[in-house]
C-alpha cells in the first residue's frame, strides 16, 4: 500500500516536472538557421509607383488614365519548399505593406532553417482563423486596414483618381474569408530559372518582388473606372479583383544571393 | 493516514510544481471583479475567462475607456453614452443612436449584457468578436466618427492612461490591441444573472415567482422558447419576427451575408432586463412591452423570409394571445429585471 502511494507521489511529481522542462527547452542547438530579405517594389507596368500625381499618370491597356493616392495590403502564412518537397512555414508571418512607409517593403524572415530553396509560396490577405480571433498584434493590430461592421481585414487597399471614374476617383477594399466570397489567395511566384533560395548562417538572400499595380485593373477581369470604381465590402466585387492579384500581380524579378 | 498524508504531500509538490510553470499568478480571477463567476444557470460562455482573464486593473480601464468622451471626434459621445447602465445599458427612450453633432444612426442601441456568451454582434450579427465589436462604434461616421488611429494617439498622449495602460500590459506604448482587450475587460464583465427568474432557477432565497408569474412562464416557455431560448433568452440565431413585409430600410443579416434568403432577420435578442430597455426592435419601433406582444398577436406581416414558427398551421400568422395571456406574459417579463446590476456601483461611471 504505501509502496503504491510513493509511487504515486512519485510519478505526479515527475509528470509536473516534465510539464517545465518542455515550455524550457531550447530549438535543436545543431540546427542551423539564417535569414532571407525579400524587397517588395511597387510599380505599376513598366513604370514605377509615383503615388498622388496632380495629372493621371499611368494609362491602362484599355485607355484609362489614373493616379495612385494609396496602395496597402497584407501579406501572410509565407512558406519555403525545398526540391525534396519539405517545407518551411515561417510562424506568426503576417506583413502590412504600405506605399509609403518604405520599411514596410522590406520583409526580413529570421531563423529560416539552413537550406537550398527552389519554391516561395505566401497568401495575399489573412487566413480566417485570424479574422475571427478578436483584438490582434503587430501587423495584424485591427487599423482602418479592418472592416468593423463586418469584422474581417482588407487584404487590400487601392485607391486614386481618373478621369474616366464618374466621381472622379476609384477605390477598392478588397477582403473576404467567408463563403462565397473569400478573397485571400495563395501564390507562389517562380523563381528565375535555374536559381535557388540559398539560406545560409553567414547569406542573406535578397528576393525581390515585383508587384504590379496594373494587374489588379488587368487580370482575368479587366476593370474599367467608368463601370467599376469601388469595391468596398465582402462580395462578387471582391472576389474579381482578388482573382485578378491572383494571376500575376505579384512576381520575382531577381534574387541576389549575397 | 499515512497514505492520505503521502498523497496529499505529492499533489502538494505537483501542485507547486504546475504553479511553477505558469506565467503569471493569475489563475482564477477575483471574485470582486464583476462578471468573475459564471452564472450556474447559463450556458458555457463563447468568450471565456481564459482568453482575456479578469484583472481589477484591467476592468477598471475599460471602465474609464467606456465612460470617456475622448473616444469620439469632438469629444462629446462615450460609450456610456448610447449605453446607460440603468437602462440594462440600451438608451432609454432612444428609437434609434443619437451620435457626434447630433447625427441620427439607423439602429436602435441594444441592452449590453452577458456578452460573454455571444457568438456575434450588431443586429445583423456583422461583428463576429467581443473585442473587435467595440471599433465599430468607434469608426462609425454617426456614432463616435473616429480612427482607432486616433484614439491610440490620444490615449498615449495622456500620461494618466499610459500609466494605467503599462500597468496592465506590461509593454508600451498603447495600441489598439491594448485598447481593444481593455474595453473587453468591462464588457465581458457585465454579467446579469440576479434577476428574481434567475433566484427561481437556482433556487436562491428571494426566488419565489406568484402564480399569474408562473403561468406567464409557461407561455414563454410554449411560445417564446424556439428563438428566445436558454437562460440568456436567445438562441444566437437570425431570424424574421415580421415587423416588415420588405424591409427597405434595413435589410438585417443579409446586409452581411448577401443572400435574398436572409432578408429581414436579426439577431434574437435576450429578454434579460426588458423591461428597462425600451424601445424594443432593431428599429425601436416600439415604445412599450404590450407594443411587442400585440405585435406578436396581430401585426406579424408576410415575406418570403417570415419565420416559419410564426405561420400557424391554420394560416394565421403570428402568436395568439388573449388579454389572460398577455397579463400573464407582461408580468413574467418583469421578473427578468436584475436591481442589482443595474445600480452595481462597479459598473457605474466613476467621477
């Protein structure tokens, strides 16, 4: 009997101390780990993005003039693959991207795990789990980058003016996680051909990303201001220009391995 | 009693141990806080203690956050201000908000009580978190007409609030998670469950309820039931009680959800309290409660959306009551009304 009960004593003693030692324990110190940057540059066709022009300075393939008063959006969940197909999901990746605070297109990823990198993959918008979650922090503390009638983020701002829009200006809210109108989408932009992601404890790699204004007014849908100058609420709006960041707004230019 | 005493030394030592592991020492939340018990009688709370857990100092900033004008553009409209706690925290006598420069809002301000348990918020449910919820009032170009932008920078520009602020969080300088987990400390706190109904159910001394109460119970409990359901008097769901036959003005959930089928439903809200919470409906179209039970007797309208359980199967639409029956129901009612917390000092703004 007493046997039983120091056994007892013994194994709920052991349980709790294993309970401290796990939230102690140090990452593998083996593994090794290094950083990659990756430079977002905004432009808008061949040109790049000059917001808040006195005159419409950019022309759309359909012949519409326009100027760029602000251009946000999130970025999130971004993964590396491997050419063995394994993978690496950065925790807590979200990133706020606004025109105009330079530092907030350079993202700087920490403790990727050593490697060669043949794959970039990342969601354009916020995953549901984090719209639903209440009061958020760092790039994900609610702004006017959140809905608050319809909880929920705008993944993406764009906002200027034109001729052509019967205001005068156009201006688009993208969001959405519910069903039917779900507006996030993950991408995974090419790599140049033949380059690898080369993380390394002593390289940074540089990818930089074009991301191209003009394909959110070109993509699948082709936006006219005349017919199409808001969007400002989970919908059928939203959806179409998110299906048009989808194809091709975002891009790798080049990778510089340093 | 060597056993007990061998077993009680080892829980002791686990016990420490566990203690040990924690971050912080606050495990169960004071009983001084208000809202820091959960009622026996409700459901399980949706926003639990665990996910911002009660602290005096927590609660009594979101008591000062609640009650400052400087929330709003010119400094004029609090929370309180729509909100009044001797009116279940709705706005007596107010059909629909009355916010900056005397702008008129669309909706009438709801009853603020046992948040805890709700799954969404506004009429149309369009709020989907406790602590989000409060932004939208704030951005409202007719409520408070601000950006929580704005409001972050006021409140670091006070010295007062960042003391407050940093004793609480820990970390500066104050941001809009901060304000917004801070202002979820007092309205997840307001809890109403001491109602003379409430002292019935748990069978607490002060719970009697006379016979014309009983049977105005049991008309609740055949008629009401299906949508005012539970202790908290609400199923959480969005449903069309008919108060319209098109809603132009407000088209209600499917506002928030796109689809035809939604048109004309809102939230099912509590009974707790109501007969301090006039006008009653989204629109606060009536003034008095014998208003709501006519209208559920002889006003109910068509629309393709009406809900099912007001369609008898004879065809009449609504929910009969004869004058017996509506006494009985009013009286019922008048059993939800919880004294205590509305004339809790704790909850009241402190000058």
């Amino acid at each position: 009997m007493r046997i039983s009960s120091l056994f007892l004593a013994l194994a709920v003693v052991a349980v709790s101390l294993t309970g401290c030692e796990n939230k102690n324990t140090d990452p593998d110190p083996v593994a090794q780990v290094g950083e990659m940057d990756i430079e977002l540059d905004h432009v808008v066709g061949t040109s790049s993005l000059v917001r808040d022009a006195a005159t419409p300075n950019y022309t759309t393939p359909s012949g519409d003039q326009f100027s760029v008063s602000v251009f946000r959006y999130y970025i999130s969940n971004i993964k590396l693959k491997k050419a063995d197909g394994t993978e690496y999901a950065q925790p807590e990746s979200y990133y706020l991207i606004d025109d105009t605070k330079a530092a907030s297109k350079r993202l700087a990823l920490k403790n990727i795990p050593v490697g060669d990198y043949t794959g970039l993959t990342f969601t354009i918008g916020v995953d549901s789990a984090r719209n639903m979650s209440g009061a958020q922090q760092g790039a994900l503390a609610q702004s006017d980058m959140f809905w608050t009638w319809d909880s929920g983020y705008v993944f993406m701002k764009l906002e200027g003016r034109s001729p052509q829009a019967n205001a005068g200006g156009f201006s688009y809210h993208i969001g959405g996680f519910k069903k039917p109108n779900i507006a996030m989408r993950t991408v995974s932009p090419a790599l140049p051909t033949g380059v690898k992601i080369l993380v390394r404890p002593d390289h940074t790699p540089e990818v930089h990303m074009k991301v191209d204004v003009m394909k959110l007014l070109t993509g699948p849908t082709t936006v006219r201001f005349a017919t199409f100058a808001t969007a400002h609420m989970p919908g059928a709006a939203a959806v179409q220009l998110a299906n048009n960041y989808a194809a091709g707004m975002f891009s790798i230019d080049h990778i510089h391995a340093n | 009693m060597k056993r007990t005493h061998i077993v009680l030394l080892a829980t002791g030592l686990a016990a420490l141990l566990v203690a040990g592991c924690q971050p912080e020492a606050e495990v169960t939340p004071e009983a001084v806080i208000p809202g820091s018990v959960l009622p026996a009688n409700f459901p399980a709370p949706v926003y639990g203690f665990d996910q911002n857990p009660p602290t005096q100092l927590g609660f009594e900033l979101g008591r000062t956050l609640f009650y400052d004008p400087r929330l709003s553009r010119d400094g004029t409209i609090s929370c309180g201000s729509c909100h009044q706690q001797s009116a279940a925290f709705s706005h007596d006598g107010h059909t629909v908000s009355h916010g900056i420069d005397g702008l008129l809002g669309t909706r009438n301000s709801p009853a603020l009580h046992n948040l805890r348990w709700q799954k969404s918020f506004l009429w149309d449910g369009g709020a989907n978190h406790i602590e989000t919820m409060p932004a939208a009032p704030i951005t409202n170009p007719v409520e408070m007409g601000e950006t929580l932008e704005n409001v972050v920078r006021k409140l670091n520009a006070d010295a007062t609030y960042q003391q407050r602020f940093a004793q609480v969080f820990g970390s500066q300088p104050i941001d809009s998670y901060q304000l917004l987990k801070a202002l979820a400390q007092f309205t997840a706190a307001l809890t109403s469950s001491n109602s003379r109904y409430d002292h019935y159910v748990r069978h607490e001394s002060g719970g009697t309820l006379s016979a014309q109460e009983l049977r105005g119970e049991a008309i609740v409990a055949q008629k009401c039931v299906a949508c005012h359901a539970t202790d908290l008097f609400t199923d959480n769901s969005f449903r069309n009680n008919g108060l319209n036959q098109a809603f132009p003005a407000d088209s209600g959930r499917a506002h928030i959800t796109q689809r035809a089928t939604d048109r004309g439903k809102f939230k099912v809200p509590t009974l707790h309290n109501i007969a301090r919470t006039a006008p009653y409906m989204h629109d606060g179209r009536f003034q008095t409660l014998e208003q709501v039970l006519d209208h559920y007797d002889h006003g109910v309208m068509a629309s393709p959306t009406l809900d099912p359980l007001l369609r008898q199967p004879d065809g009449r639409l609504g929910i009969p009551l004869n004058a017996q029956q509506k006494t009985d129901l009013l009286a019922f009612l008048h059993t939800l009304t919880d004294e205590q917390f509305l004339t809790d000092k704790r909850l009241a703004e402190r000058r």
